[in-house]
C-alpha cells in the first residue's frame, strides 16, 4: 500500500466521498437553473407552448431518443431513406439506461425526464464511491479526495445528472476496474456483460483484461495459480468479449439484419459509415489547419502516453494506466471527433491523478500527499472545470432551434 498520511476509518472516508460529490451537484443544478431560462422552448424541451422546467431540460438532445426506447421500444425494421440508405434510429443507443427508465417509471408514475435524470444522479454517486475505493490504495485518501471531486466537476460532468448513459457506464467501468484489480474475475466477468449493454466500450476494457491476466500470471511463482482461477480469469476475458458483440447480435436478431448496429451508427457519421482514424485526420485539418492539423495528431497521443508512461504516473498500476492509453486510442478507431468528445473524455479520470501530481510512489508521493500540495495544483482546475460547466451547458447542451441545426453536446 502508499505510504500516506493515516488512514480515517472506511465508512467516514466514504461519507466525506459523497459529502463532496453531493456539493458538486449541487453547482451543477445551479448552473443548469441559470441557463434553463435561456432555453427556448421546443418539441426537444417538452412543447413548443410550455415552460422549461428542470427535468424536461435535463432530456434534450440524446435523451430524447432514450425517451422514445424508453415509452416503445427499438424498431422490427430499420428505417430508410428514399435511397436506401439506413436513417438514424434507436437501434445507435444501448439498452440498460433507457429500460432502467422504463422500470422507474412503471414503479413511480414519474415521466421519463425525472426518471432518467434520477438515474444518472444515483448511478454517479456510486461511480464516485467504487472510484474511490479503486484509487484509495493506490494514490492516498487526500488525492483520492482531490481527484473525485476534479472529476464530478469536469466541464461535461454535468451529464452525470442528465438523462445519459455517462453515470451508468462510468459505475459499470469503475466497478469492473475494481473487480478486476480485486482479481474477483467471475465478478468482472458479469460487469462486462452489463458494459456491453450500456456503452460501447468493452474492446478497450479486453486489452485491461489481459493486463491484468499477465500480471497475475507474472505473479505465479509467489502466489500459485488454482485450476479453477485460469478458468475464471478467462471467464473475465470472454465476458469482454460477449460485451463487445452482445448488442449488435441483438439489433441483428431482432431486425433479421447482420449490419444492423454497424449502418445504424454510420448514419450518425457524416460519411454515411463508421471509417477507423479518418475522421480525425479530416476534422483536426479542418479545426488546425494543414499545417497544425496533422501536428495535433501526433502531439496529443504523445502527451497522454508521456502521461501515464513515466514515474509520475506508477501508483496508478498497470490496469488504470492501460486503460488511459486504450481507451483514447479506441475513440479514435471508432468516434467522429465532434462537440461530444468532451463528455467522452469522462472515462479517463486517472489522468487527473497526474494532474495533481498523485501519482509518484515512494518519497516523492510521500511529499506529494500534503494538502497545500494538492490544493495548489488542484484549485486552479476546479475553477476552470466549474467555468467551463457553464459553457458547456450554455452553448452545447442548451439546444437553439435553428434552419441550419445545433451542435449536439
């Protein structure tokens, strides 16, 4: 374990956790009732006709297509365009979020603005405790504090609390990145399966996987390996697997079409198809430049590498440092970088223990693990990340009905 500063007892340490993740929804509902009278209301806000009131606005834009899941369910058929060419539809969006929904909604009579939001708030709170006992032992109480908090106050952390998938996904990687560092494969194994049915993201959490699997193997001389183990830890492995098929075998299945998911998800794409890497060559020219464009390219997978590669970056442990340099590079084989790459930057929480310098192990964590330490480089990024919530919510999530359209957050 980190040398640190002494330990407080486990039920107060998670108190003082949700104590300080409840402060930070409490700023963002203020920032979202500051905005919310700048909003104009639309058939995406609950009517043309009728008043913006909290939970309507908290289900704008994706939300409104976990509503129609959520009230009726994924097509039998995929719908076309007079070309044939697939139209966007729900079969783009995972299940477990938008049918959790559904089950508060028939036990409570609430609509599915209140019960989507409800969700996401419930499903942070406990991504911040299992974030929290995942980095406890790796980077210290203080740093763990520091580093909760830097997250749930992010720029797009305001989606925690918004009718999106991004709270449920992050409890779900969370607690199969504590299961898996627990070495509890068999629990791991049933998260990925949950994974598969709530985000995209289980090729990623594989290459964690088999991380974490060597390591084990590594350590066999010390700590013999059980039959039954190699069995389980393949279990994990496989379960990553089923993860990664599970949904579009079900959009195949139900819609008697083998590409079902793949068409759905190119219709969102503005070249009809999901391409590896091209759209980002595409779009950092257009935002850069052809000069800079390519530039920015290199420059930002080679600072998140020196991120997690170096010293300052050991106590994380090879699962959470792999996990920093797989999921990045999986976005960019898989995403369209667009205005949502800023709540798909959520996931990757562990740079932000680099950030503050948590990182370190032996005497230099030791030094590190002091408040006045902490707080100076944390401080400035909790007011930018606070700052920056506004603007996110103003200009992306905040829809402006327009003839040409609004960036989507």
């Amino acid at each position: 374990m980190r040398a640190t500063a002494p330990a407080r007892p486990a039920r107060t340490f998670l108190l003082t956790v949700l104590a300080l993740y409840a402060a930070c929804r409490i700023v963002t509902t203020a920032i979202l009732l500051v905005v919310l009278p700048r909003q104009v209301p639309s058939g995406m806000s609950g009517g043309e006709h009728l008043p913006v009131t909290y939970f309507p606005f908290t289900a704008l834009w994706d939300g409104q297509w976990y509503h129609v899941i959520a009230t009726e369910g994924y097509p039998d058929q995929l719908p076309r365009s007079d070309d044939g060419r697939v139209e966007q539809n729900p079969w783009a969006f995972y299940p477990l979020f938008p049918y959790a929904a559904r089950a508060l909604m028939a036990l409570t009579g609430v609509g599915f603005p209140a019960a989507g939001s409800t969700i996401a708030l419930v499903c942070g709170f406990g991504a911040a405790v299992l974030m929290a006992l995942l980095l406890r032992e790796r980077i210290g109480e203080r740093a763990t504090l520091v580093v909760v908090v830097l997250w749930a106050s992010f720029p797009a952390s305001v989606v925690l609390q918004l009718a999106y998938t991004e709270s449920l996904a992050m409890l779900l990687l969370v607690g199969y990145l504590y299961a898996l560092s627990r070495e509890r494969w068999l629990v791991a194994a049933g998260v990925a399966v949950l994974v598969g049915l709530s985000r995209p993201i289980a090729v990623p959490l594989a290459v964690v996987t088999l991380v974490a699997l060597w390591l084990r193997w590594r350590a066999r001389a010390a700590r013999p390996i059980p039959t039954r183990e190699y069995a389980v830890g393949l279990a994990s492995l496989v379960g990553c697997g089923v993860a990664g098929l599970l949904w579009p075998a079900v959009a195949w299945w139900a819609t008697g079409e083998s590409s079902a998911y793949t068409d759905t998800m190119g219709a969102w794409r503005s070249s009809g198809a999901v391409e590896p890497f091209v759209p980002w060559v595409e779009m950092s020219t257009y935002v850069f430049g052809d000069t800079w464009g390519p530039v920015w390219l290199v420059v930002v997978p080679v600072v998140i590498l020196a991120m997690v590669a170096g010293p300052w970056a050991k106590a994380l442990g090879a699962e959470l440092r792999t996990w920093t340099v797989a999921y990045p590079a999986y976005l960019a084989a898989v995403l369209d970088p667009f205005t949502s790459i800023f709540r798909y930057l959520i996931p990757l929480f562990p740079l932000l223990a680099v950030l503050v310098g948590a990182g370190w192990t032996g005497h230099r964590a030791e030094r590190a693990d002091s408040w006045p330490r902490l707080l100076l480089r944390a401080v400035p990024l909790l007011v930018a990340f606070v700052i920056g919530q506004y603007f996110w919510t103003d200009i992306l999530w905040r829809y402006v009905p327009s003839p040409s359209g609004d960036y989507p957050p």
